[in-house]
C-alpha cells in the first residue's frame, strides 16, 4: 500500500484498502476528500502531481462470490459529472497532466442517476479539458461494457489506448461460481471490439487462479482464452478464502499444490504472451511521460524511464548532445529492445529522440531549486497551468508504484 495512502484521518478507509490492494495486487490509493463524505465538495487543497486519481464512483451492485467490497463499500454510488470535471479541473490546474478514473465498476457509472451512457460522456468530457494530455480508468466491468465506451475510447484524443479489464477466469462454469455475469465469448467479443477501433491498444487483465471447484478443464479454458487475448500483462492470483465472502463457504476449496501448478502454468503462458506483444514494439515510435528516476538499475544503466500512452515500461538513453528531460516532461523515442516487462530505447543519434517539455517538468525545476536553496530556472514556457510562479509550493512527483504478479 502507497505510504500516503492512509492517514488518521482516513484510517476507517484502511480495510476496505487493504481488501483492494490484495484483491488487485497493487498500492491501492483513495483521496480522503472525495470518499469519506461521497458525493463530496471539491477537496481544497492537494499536492501538485503529473498523475491524479480521481473517483468516479464508490460501491459495487455486483455480488462476486470471492469479493468483500460490495459488504464493506455497499451499493454502487456515483458522483455527479460536474463534480467529477470540476476535480479534474483543479487537478490539471495544479499540474497534474494524466488522470485516472476509479471506480469498483467505472463503465456503471450512471446507474444512480439513471443515464446509461454517463461513462462514455464523462470521457469525451474529458477530451475537451485542455491541458489534460492522459487519461485512464480502472476498471470496468466485463458484463457492463457497452459500445458507446470503445466509441468514446477511440474517438476522444487524450483517452489513452489502453484498456484494463478483468478476467477473473476463462471457464462459464467458474464465472457462474463466482457470479460473474458475462462468459468468455462476451469478454473476447469486447476485446476485438477495441481492437478493431484501436488497433494498437494495450489490454490487461486480473485473474484467479485454484477458484473452489475449478477442474483441470475449467484451468484448460482460462489458458485457452489467455492465447486468445493476447494481454499486453496480467495480474494473477491463487484464490484464497476471504472470510465474510459467499466463496469462503463453498465445498471443493482446492489444495494448495494444485493451485500453485496452475498458476505457474499460467504465469508462464502470460510472460510468453506479454514478450511476444512486447517484441512487436520494436521499431515502433513512442511517446513517453518521463517518471521520477530511482533505484540502483537506473544509476548503473544511466537510463531513465517513463510510460508509454499504452502505459508500457520503457528505459530510455538520452542521446549525447541532447537534453535531459525532467519528470513530467515527454520524450518521443523508438524501441530497440524488448523483454517480457519492459522496454528499451537506446537511440544513437538526437534524430532518434525528441523532447518535448512541460509545464509538469517546470514544477521539477522549482522544486529541486526550493530544495536545494539555488534560484529557479525559468519556466519552459510550454503551458500555463495553474502552478504558481513563484515556486514556493512543494511538489509531489509521480503516481504511485503499482507492483504485482504481471506477465
Ligand atoms: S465487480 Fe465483483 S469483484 Fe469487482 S468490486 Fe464488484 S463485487 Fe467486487
């Protein structure tokens, strides 16, 4: 969990973090402003970051047999979309150039307040919010992914081509356990949908593995539609009991040995795939926004790293004579190496590598300048932003990490 995820303030979110973080695997962030009193007012104070995350929605009307959110978070509740904009809005404003949307079941969004089409409308809203160059949402629900969204997806520009949706598992018989309303020709019917519109988007997954019940063929079909949908990585789980969950109480938990096997198995299937999707990148430009640098790989390798649109990894050099960028800036670069987890640019000469600096990048400045007592550089002048000029306030940097089982 983010270490700046709870405080004592918002200890009461704790369980529920925790519940999300080990269910997705991952640092799980929540902004006390917009969860403690939802739907709330605009929170009135955040730090200055490149990234942001912003709720959506809290709460889930569906009932998944190994899931604890719908008995601790209770029924889906969605703000208004005023709200929502206008929180983006102040995040842009305070430098923030990448937003992602949260929710348990972001494409639902609008069941509240009765408009089906909210989600796909919230995200050409946020098209036409300038200075907002990304945008993502986690995650959307299977069952619930109607066409208006991949429209929306393709058509709206700083939507990123990237889509995160869980799988959970590749057997009916299993998604029926666990009450899971859609079969696994409805999933990869949605993920041709958006590569049809977006060819080259990046789709990953979750998915349990050893759920109670599950036989060697129900495991066969998980794999079968793993080779089918080609996820660009995956978060894989082996099922545990979680106590107070409907799955808990079932009869034919497995053992462990079996679910291990599987589940090397299955690692092994989606490292292969997610090398063989990453291998087909070579060669390919792409724009990244350069993240904070640490660790020791990147002082030996003297590489930096940023995302991609389609939120790959990517390691980058810097071509003699060319300028560093900061955090928060974009660098364009072609890949030269691929491995199962990442990326690499080593371009060779400055034509291979463009910068192209932002406002983000003139916040670093300030605040590596008000760190260190020296006057601050001037501003790149390439946004206006709300940063203020006079580079007094912190700045906080990068999104939270989000380790896990990916392959
Ligand atoms: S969709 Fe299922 S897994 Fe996701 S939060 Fe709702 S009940 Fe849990």
């Amino acid at each position: 969990m983010g270490g700046r995820s709870v405080r004592d303030h918002n200890v009461g979110a704790l369980p529920a973090l925790l519940d999300r973080a080990r269910h997705n695997n991952e640092a799980q962030l929540e902004i006390l402003e917009s969860l403690d009193v939802f739907p709330s007012t605009l929170p009135t104070k955040r730090d200055s970051v490149y990234s942001g995350w912003v709720s959506i929605s809290v709460g889930c009307n569906n009932t998944c047999t190994f899931c604890i959110v719908p008995s601790l978070r209770g029924k889906e509740k969605d703000r208004r979309p005023g709200e929502i904009l206008a929180e983006i809005q102040a995040l842009v404003d305070d430098g923030a150039v990448e937003v992602t949307l949260l929710g348990q079941n972001v494409n639902s969004y609008g069941v509240e307040f009765g408009d089906r089409l909210a989600f796909s409308k919230l995200l050409r809203a946020c098209g036409d919010i300038e200075g907002l160059e990304r945008v993502r949402f986690t995650s959307p629900h299977p069952a619930a992914f109607t066409d208006d969204v991949i429209d929306a997806m393709a058509e709206t520009a700083n939507v990123m081509p990237q889509l995160h949706m869980p799988l959970q598992s590749g057997s009916d018989k299993v998604l029926k356990d666990m009450r899971r309303s859609y079969r696994s020709t409805k999933f990869l019917g949605i993920l041709d949908k958006v590569r049809d519109k977006i060819p080259h988007a990046a789709i990953t997954t979750d998915i349990i593995v050893g759920f109670p019940g599950e036989t060697e063929e129900d495991f066969q079909a998980t794999l079968d539609v793993v080779e089918k949908s080609r996820f660009a990585s995956a978060f894989t789980f082996q099922y545990s009991k979680r106590p107070g969950t409907p799955a808990a109480d079932l009869p034919d938990q497995l053992p462990k040995a079996v679910v291990q096997e599987r589940y090397e198995r299955l690692t092994a299937l989606q490292d292969r795939i997610a090398a063989e999707e990453n291998a087909k990148q070579l060669g390919r430009r792409v724009e990244l926004l350069v993240t904070a640098q640490s660790g020791r790989k990147a002082e030996e390798t003297h590489r930096l790293s940023g995302r991609s649109q389609d939120q790959r990894l990517v390691h980058f050099s810097v071509p003699e004579g060319a300028e560093t960028p900061r955090p928060g800036d974009f660098v364009t670069v072609t890949i030269t190496e691929a491995a199962a987890f990442h990326l690499v640019s080593d371009p060779e000469t400055t034509a291979d590598y463009s910068l192209r600096r932002s406002r983000v990048g003139d916040a670093w400045d300030r605040s590596q300048a008000d760190s260190c007592g020296a006057p601050a550089p001037s501003a790149s002048g390439t946004g206006s932003g709300g940063i203020g000029s006079s580079g007094s306030r912190a700045v906080s940097l990068g999104m939270p990490s989000l380790p896990g089982r990916r392959g």
